[in-house]
C-alpha cells in the first residue's frame, strides 16, 4: 500500500518529525511505499484547496496519515477536509493532538482513524491488514467510531529504541530542511521523561499506558535510549550523505538523565565526529562529570527548563521542584566547563502575579545564562495545566482555538491592566532583564523600560511595532563599545548574550 504522510508545521520553527521518520522505515522494510508533505512556510508557501487536489493526484496515496499537535489542528482539519474531498484514501491522525483528545478527533468526522501514544509496530499491524483486507479494529493503539461509539482500543507496549530500524530520511526534502536551519540537524537518543510536569503532555501519556498495560511507571520502561552505535551509525550516516551540516541538536526530553550513557556517548562521538552539539539538560541531572564529558566532546549549548522564576509558580502550577540556587549553579556550572547556557521560560501562567513575572526577570538577571527562550503559556487539551487554567477561566475560547504559536500573545485573560503588561514583556524581554541585571547597561534599559510600562493599551499599540528595530540599533551602539546587554537574536522570541554573539 501506498501511505502519504502529512506534518502541518505551520507558523514554527522547522520541524523534523521523528515518529514519521520511525514509521516509515517500518512500513518500507515491510514493502509498503510512503511519500511525505511537510507544510511549513519555510520550506514552501501552505496549500491551497486546488495544491492539495494536485498532491493528491500525483500520490494517489491508499492511506493519509497527520502527526498533528494541537495548536496545528485548525490547519490539519482544513487539510483533511479537502483530502476527504479528493481522495478516496482512509485518513488516520496520529500525533499528540490525537493521543490527548482522540474523541474529539474522531467525532470531527474528518478522519477514519486515530492512532494513539507510540505508534511503531501499531501503525504497521494496522497498513498490514488492510492491505490484507482485514479487520483492522483489534489492532492496538487504535481509535475509531462504530455505530456512534467511540473506541479507542488499549496501547501496546512501548517500543524497544536499540531495536527499531534507522530513521528514514529519504522521505524528506532533507538538504532543504538543513538549509532552511542553517545546518541545524537533529537527533534523538532517548524518548521519555521521568518528570510530571502539568504543562507536559508526558504525564497523559505515562497515565494511558499504565493503565492499559497495568503497570508500574518502572515497570513501563518510559525512558528509554537508542544503542549509542546505533547513534553513531546515524550520525556517519548523516555526514556522509548531507552538506552544510554546522550543528547537531539533541531534541531528547532530557539528555542529561543518564550519567553514564553521556559519559560513554561523549567517549565515542569524539571517535566518529568533529560537529558541535546541544543538548537539553536538567537543573536536578547537570553536574561536573556530565558537564566535563560535554565539553570535551564538542558540545556548545547546554538547554534547561526553567519555565520561571517564582517559587510558587514552579511548585503549585507547574510541578517543577527545584530551587533558585540550584538554576544558578547549573547555569555556572555549565559556564565553568566553557560552553553556552540556554533557559526555557513561560509568561502568563494561570495564577501567576506581576511580581512572578518580575522574579522570572529577575531570575534571568542574576544568573546571566548565555541565552533565554520565552514564550508565553499554552493550555494543551488533557494536561493539568489546562485543567488549571480552565477552572481558574482564564482561557479566551476563541484566541485559544486560533492561535498556531505561542510566541506572538497569550490565550489567557488576566484583566486589561496584566494582559498589557504582559504584552509588553512578551515583546522585549531582554529590556527587563537588562534594566534589573547588574550589568553596565541597566540604567539606560531602566529608563527604557520605565517608558513602556507608563504606556496604555493605545500608545503600546503605536509603540509596539518598532520595538525590535530599536533593540537592534540600541545592540549595535554597545557593542560598539564593548558593553555586555543582552539583544534579540536568532528568533523574535529569543534573547541573548552579546559576548556570544559578537565572538560568534
């Protein structure tokens, strides 16, 4: 059979789809042919009705399947619409999107089939069958509705990594998706995370399978690691069969987790490999030994979730228990060993004040990390932080079911007074960390800072556009006299340190 896969990436970073990349090269090995549709404006412009008809035509697919996150299904169900209208083809929507609120899914009526949580083996055993002209409605991890009821049939085991094929990469327009990276490349060693964190999908997922498969989380096997020959030969692979390639980015949950397995990784990537990389770490998995082994092998940027801040927040909103000083010596720590620091951030969190706000800020001000990421807090369907924000209402209905990224404004309502201030955060952050740091700068970011929060809904609307453009000129006066301040780079939602990059 013919499978044609679709990953809507819209208004985001690119994307490389892991799981699809896994199914594929199972579904290849057993015979079957796959094709696959990437629709993010980096790489080309979205579809329109009369594009999809065309891909279509071309394709002639038996089965479409979406890898769809929630804040892309407004895109998926309009793609899926026109797929209905022009093609005969079954479609299933995999995804977290699917594995969260697969009801919802199937009773949109735009597609035959869910498939939920880890698909591989699943997804086959279901292409397998129909190819065969078998009842497909035992096969696990699957949802569908028969006679008007919903079924969303119990997960299988979670799949061994060391024994899945390699990723298949021939799918995909590979060289353009490093091109429009600028040499970017990123892998995966392990999946899973121990952590409960109420904004993560993660702890929905541990909850379904331990419950189908009646089992402890240890008994689960949730976190689970590639060989490290197995990396290997992808990363031999890799650079034998790309160009341009200036970076690897380790897009694991939590890289760190395991000190021996980085131990014994760095050891031998040095023997197959000369490229820098980036890792995400852990506050409570981050030490010397780890630190050391990092460095030694060629790694840059070391990437922690820090999300905020306030206390209060971390613990009674977010479930994350760590402290203040244990962020600043994990960010030191890693400064010791020579590489760069990167810290995860939200805004506009259910319950959260000014003064968690600030103390995020302020946060970022004392320890200095390399660079921070912010965005501002999304809901997903089926984790307890929606739950959070839903029993508090604080979630605006129609900016929620609108919006695709979480960088650009807040689909929480906290009352016009907070709603402006956090705008006004959301779009110049490295302001307020500059204004509150104890570097050279912080006077003359005081003053600017100052200026904004005395601005009403109505002025910040007039001011709000040329705030970028500003940073960048007021960027370019202190580096050119060799002041340290922290500036928009890379992406609009990204601040970071000027010594890196003017020695970039």
């Amino acid at each position: 059979m013919k499978v044609l896969f679709i990953y809507p990436n819209s208004e985001s970073q690119v994307g490389f789809n892991y799981g699809v990349a896994c199914l594929s090269a199972e579904l290849k090995n057993s015979g079957h042919q796959v094709a696959f549709w990437q629709l993010c404006e980096d790489i080309e412009p979205l579809p329109d009705e009369a594009k999809v008809a065309d891909i279509l035509q071309k394709e002639q697919p038996d089965v479409i399947g979406f890898s769809v996150v929630t804040n892309q299904w407004q895109l998926s169900a309009r793609i899926a619409a026109w797929c209905r209208k022009h093609s005969s083809a079954i479609l299933i929507c995999g995804g977290v999107h699917a594995t969260l609120l697969g009801e919802d899914v199937l009773k949109s009526g735009l597609f035959d089939y869910i498939m939920v949580g880890e698909s591989e083996g699943a997804f086959l055993d279901f292409v397998d069958r129909l190819e065969k002209g078998l009842d497909v409605h035992s096969v696990s991890n699957l949802g569908y509705i028969e006679n008007d009821k919903v079924t969303i049939n119990p997960v299988r085991k979670l799949p061994e990594l060391s024994q899945l094929p390699r990723k298949d990469y021939d799918i995909f327009d590979f060289q353009r998706i490093i091109d429009a990276k600028h040499g970017w490349v990123g892998l995966m060693a392990s999946r899973g995370c121990p952590f409960n964190c109420t904004y993560c999908f993660n702890h929905t997922m541990v909850k379904k399978y331990r419950n189908d498969l009646q089992c402890s989380f240890k008994g689960l096997n949730y976190i689970r690691h590639h060989s490290i020959e197995q990396m290997l030969n992808e990363i031999r692979f890799l650079e034998q069969t790309y160009q341009n390639i200036t970076m690897y980015i380790f897009d694991d949950d939590l890289f760190t987790y395991d000190q021996s397995y980085v131990v014994e990784f760095c050891k031998e990537f040095k023997k197959v490999s000369k490229m820098p990389f980036v890792v995400n770490g852990h506050i409570g998995f981050w030490d010397d030994i780890r630190a050391a082994a990092l460095a030694d092998a060629g790694c840059k940027i070391v990437k922690f979730g820090v999300e905020s801040g306030s206390p209060k927040i971390r613990k009674q909103v977010m479930n994350r228990h760590m402290t203040n000083q244990q962020i600043e010596e994990a960010i030191a720590i890693t400064h010791r060993h020579g590489m760069h620091s990167s810290c995860f951030l939200m805004i506009g969190l259910p319950d959260e004040n000014r003064e968690d706000v600030m103390q995020t800020i302020q946060l970022m001000a004392d320890s200095k990390p390399g660079r921070y990421r912010w965005t501002f807090f999304y809901p997903f369907p089926g984790t307890e932080s929606y739950n959070l924000a839903d029993k508090g209402s604080y979630i605006n209905r129609q900016k929620f079911e609108s919006l695709v990224n979480f960088t650009d404004e807040s689909c929480l309502e906290f009352g016009e007074e907070h709603n402006l201030f956090l705008k006004k955060i959301g779009k110049i952050f490295p302001w307020f960390v500059n204004a509150n740091s104890d570097l050279e700068v912080a006077p003359f970011y005081r003053q600017q800072v100052e200026e904004l929060l005395a601005l009403d809904e109505q002025q910040w609307q007039h001011e709000a556009e040329g705030l970028r453009e500003k940073d960048k000129i007021f960027s370019e006066r202190f580096v050119a006299e060799g002041k340290s301040h922290y500036a928009i780079k890379y992406n609009r939602f990204m601040g970071v340190i000027s010594d890196y990059f003017v020695n970039e």
